[in-house]
DNA sequence: GTGCGCTTGTGAAACGAATCACGATGCCCA
DNA sequence: TGGGCATCGTGATTCGTTTCACAAGCGCAC
C-alpha cells in the first residue's frame, strides 16, 4: 500500500467516526469534501483495503470503519510506554483519547529519581529499569519518547534493545535507528516553521 | 518553493544547529547523512536560498542558518497565542523551546472563567475577550489550538475573524477554514495509527 | 602556475502520487 | 421489467518530487 494512502487511512477512520450514526453510507464524494481530498483519491485508497463500495450508493459507513481499522492493525489494542514525564509526558499520560484510537498505556517511566512513585492519571511513575522488564513482560512494541533532546539517543537505544519497534519521538532529535524500527517525529517547532514561510512569503 | 522543499528546511536548520561550532563548514554529503535525505535533494533544495556553496568545499555553516532563518521568515520573533490551557495547552506554554524557534508566546487564553487568572509559566490565563483586543493590539497573525475537539471550530473561526492567519491545530477535528489561512495539523492518534499499520503488516 | 581531488549546481531520467475520465454496475422507481 | 441515475473501480494522464550523473568551479599542494 503507497506510504500516501496509509497516511491518509486515520483521517477517513477519523471523518467516518466523527458523522453522525444517521448515515448508515457514504459516498467517495462526501469523504472526500469533510478530508478535504480529491473523490477519486478517496476511492483509490480504499480500493487498497479490497473494499466493497456499491455502485450508485457508496460505501456501508461501519463496515468501511472496521475495514480500516483492520488495514491499520487497530483490531486489538496495543500496549504502549511513554517515557519522560515532564510536562509533555505527563500531558499525553492525561491524555484521554488512546483508548478510542486503539492503544493503551501501560506504563510510565521517567530517569529522575525524584519522581518515581508520583502518580499520574492512575499510574505511578517508574524507573528505568522496570521500563525494560514491562517491555519484555507486556511485549510492547511501541514507546512514545518525551525525554529532553539530549537524552533521546540513549533512552532510544535502550528501547530498541528492549525491543521496541515503533517509536512517536516528540524530542527534537534525530534519532539514529537501525531499519527495523520505525520511527515518526513530531516537531513543534519545525510545524511553526513551516507556517512561519508562509506567513512570510504572503505578506512578501 | 516546492512544498516539500519547504518542509525540510526546518530540519536542515535543526540539524546545522546540532552541530558543534567546531565545523565551520558543511558539504551536502555531510548534512545529507545527518538529516537522512539524499545529498542532491539537499543541494537542489539550498538552491532555491540563492545559497552560495562554494565548490570543493561546501556550505558555510552561519551563512546558511541565516539563510534558512530568512527563508522561513524567522528574522524577527512571531507572536503567538495558546487557546485552551488544559494539559496539553500548559505544557506548550512551559516549553522552553518556542524562543530559540524564532516565536514568542504572549499569551494564554480559556473559556473556563475558574482558570482566568491562574499563573502558568510567567503568564496569567486570560479570557477570550481579551484574546481578541490581544490579537488586534499585536497584531498577532499565528495562534495554537489546544481546545477539545468540539470546541476547535468554535474558537477557530472567532481566531480568523480577529485577523489569525496561521492555526497549529492540536485538536483532533478537521477545520473548515477560508482559504486565505494556513493550518497545520499536529495528530497523536494519527501518528499511533500509521506506526500501527507498519507494526501490523510488519508481522502479517 | 599547474594539476588533482572534492563538492557544487543542475539538466535529464526515474519514480510515485494525484487527478482525470469513463466504462461498469447496482439501486430505485415507474 | 426496464430505464435512468448515482457512484464505484480503474486505466491513462498529469503533476511534483527524488535521484542520477556529470560538467563546471574552487582550493590546495607542490
Ligand atoms: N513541553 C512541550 O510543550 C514540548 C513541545 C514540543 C516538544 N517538546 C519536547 O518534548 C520533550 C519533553 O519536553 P518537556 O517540556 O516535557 O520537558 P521536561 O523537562 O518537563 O520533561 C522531561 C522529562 O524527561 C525526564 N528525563 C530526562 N532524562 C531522561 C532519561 N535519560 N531517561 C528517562 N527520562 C529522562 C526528566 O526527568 C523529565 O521528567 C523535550 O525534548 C522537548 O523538547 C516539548
Ligand atoms: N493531552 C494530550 O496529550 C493530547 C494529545 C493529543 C491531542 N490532544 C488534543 O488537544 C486538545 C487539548 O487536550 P487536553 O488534554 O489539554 O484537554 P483539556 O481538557 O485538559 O484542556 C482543554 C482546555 O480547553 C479549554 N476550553 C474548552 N472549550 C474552550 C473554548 N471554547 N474556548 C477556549 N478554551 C476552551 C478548557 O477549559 C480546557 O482548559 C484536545 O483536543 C485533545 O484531543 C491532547
């Protein structure tokens, strides 16, 4: 499946949950205007998921959301550690919309001595060193890194270690990996840049 | 500009800071390796500054921050503001790294009238009426969005009436905004998602 | 100075994704 | 039962981006 359209299969997950039960269909036509993407882009994405769309009424709404759902790996919901609790870290740990979105946190951990045993939204923090045995123990796959930047690599590395195969890095740091393991960036301070040249070039 | 180029330039300015001040000078190779793209990519990219690599040798290191800073129309600090201080919205505006980005928040605002007041990092939470005189006194042109979803296009459209022209749009609903303003979507459980279908068709 | 090694800048080619355009097909209603 | 309408699925096309490949240029060493 192209990289685009796997990229673009949340939002159509997102659009169909966020209309009403009233419309037991949709129409490539209509997804597309609320993702705000071309009609025939929409249904050659979903012809990936060997979707059965009706000619002349569209696609079954729930049975597309499962079709999704299954196509991003969604049918059982995966465990997940965030490590670093400051303020971001503990942000997501409140955060209330893993569970709908099919994953679970399993634990926190953060390197600060301090700090283990706070709680935070019904968990304790942890040490390093249960990170890694809850790794192993849970078989958790995925770890979401809010550490600062300088402590990125290492803390990475050690989760690769662990076993990690997945990582949401929120740190400003370019993380190295061996190709095993999948890695998404999200940068605050590269998506204000980003507006930033536009802003710019407008009034220019 | 080419969007994607536009999109890499924030990365090559991060990664021309990581660097020590050591090297004064860096090849397209070097800067390739470390920002993980193609070396060509990165040449054909600094093109478009009007850079001045000089062969044989490279790119000066200085020069070409201030050249991407100039690009991306960091020469002066933006203002910004934070709509919704909630988790989320405190921890962005406890985070140290808005300045060094070339942005300056100047304030928090909530619809909450128990939060009005409260201190958070050197600010006081203010109320949406004066979200508004702010944005017209300082003639405010980005603001970040970390509302819950329901309320996202509420206070979207109030921010493009005060004269808002770029959105950081934390919350997981799809604004429909004219398009004269830019927005730019931040999405954890979107970001989970694309991680989960690699990890899923990784196994299958 | 002359030559060699390194690195840029960029046309050309390859690739991937978005869009167009339309035949095929199922549904609804007369 | 058949005709019209809405919508899908998808080949063909267009578009944007990445990568390749190499000539041109600069600096340094001798
Ligand atoms: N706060 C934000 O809004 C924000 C926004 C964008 C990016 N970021 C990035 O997210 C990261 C976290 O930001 P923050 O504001 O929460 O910082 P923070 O300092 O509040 O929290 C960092 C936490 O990581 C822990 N930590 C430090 N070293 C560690 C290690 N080796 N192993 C495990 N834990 C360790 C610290 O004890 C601390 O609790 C930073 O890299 C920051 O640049 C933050
Ligand atoms: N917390 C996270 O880690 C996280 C992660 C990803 C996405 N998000 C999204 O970010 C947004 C904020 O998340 P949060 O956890 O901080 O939620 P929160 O409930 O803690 O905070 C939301 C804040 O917005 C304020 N608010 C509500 N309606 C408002 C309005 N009309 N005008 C102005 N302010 C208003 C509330 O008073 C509250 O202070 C949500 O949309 C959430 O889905 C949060």
């Amino acid at each position: 499946m192209p990289k685009a359209t796997v990229e673009r299969l949340p939002l159509y997950l997102q659009c169909l949950q966020a209309m009403g039960d009233s419309e037991t269909t949709v129409s490539s036509d209509v997804l597309a205007n609320i993702a705000g993407v071309n009609s025939a882009n929409v249904r050659k994405d979903l012809s990936y998921l060997g979707s059965h769309g009706v000619r002349g009424v569209g696609y079954d709404r729930l049975e597309l959301c499962v079709q999704l759902r299954r196509a991003l790996g969604l049918t059982d919901k995966w465990p997940v550690v965030i490590i670093g609790v400051g303020n971001l870290g503990s942000a997501l740990a409140n955060y209330q919309g893993f569970d709908p979105s099919g994953f679970n946190v399993i634990g926190l951990y953060d390197a600060d001595p301090s700090k283990i045993g706070d709680p935070v939204d019904g968990h304790r923090i942890k040490s390093m060193e249960e990170l890694e045995l809850d790794i192993k123990e849970h078989d958790v796959q995925m770890a979401i890194l809010t550490t600062p930047a300088g402590a990125a690599q290492e803390v990475a590395d050690m989760l690769v270690g662990a076993g990690i195969l997945s990582i949401l890095n929120f740190a400003p740091a370019l993380l190295k990996l061996p190709d095993t393991v999948k890695c998404r960036q999200v940068d605050l301070a590269t998506e204000l840049q980003i507006l930033s040249y536009y802003q710019a070039t407008r009034t220019a």
